[in-house]
C-alpha cells in the first residue's frame, strides 16, 4: 500500500460523510461536493493500486 492509496482511502471517506452530511441538513451543495470529494478518492486510491501492480510486475 502507498501513500495515494491511504489518502484516497481518506478523501473517499470524508467525501461520503460531507455527502451523507448534505442528505441531512438538506444541503445540496455539500451533497455534491461529497460527491465530488469521494469520487475523486476513488480515483486517487486506483491510482495507488496501479502503483503498487507496476511495482511487484517489475520486480
């Protein structure tokens, strides 16, 4: 595991909470930046998996 993959991890969950949190107060816009924020966790923790495949392929 490397550090894009932990801090994916983290704004993934924070991006879930912010849009949970958006559902509650009925908040449209911190609905769509949590969105935004776990989609882009999402994408940064892929990023680190691709990471971590080159590495072990290319030793």
């Amino acid at each position: 595991m490397n550090k894009d993959t932990i801090k994916g991890s983290m704004k993934e969950t924070a991006g879930k909470v912010q849009k949970e949190f958006g559902k509650a107060v009925n908040s449209p816009k911190h609905q769509i930046e949590g969105g935004a924020k776990e989609t882009e966790g999402k994408m940064q923790k892929g990023v680190g998996h691709l990471k971590d495949a080159a590495k072990s392929v290319t030793r």
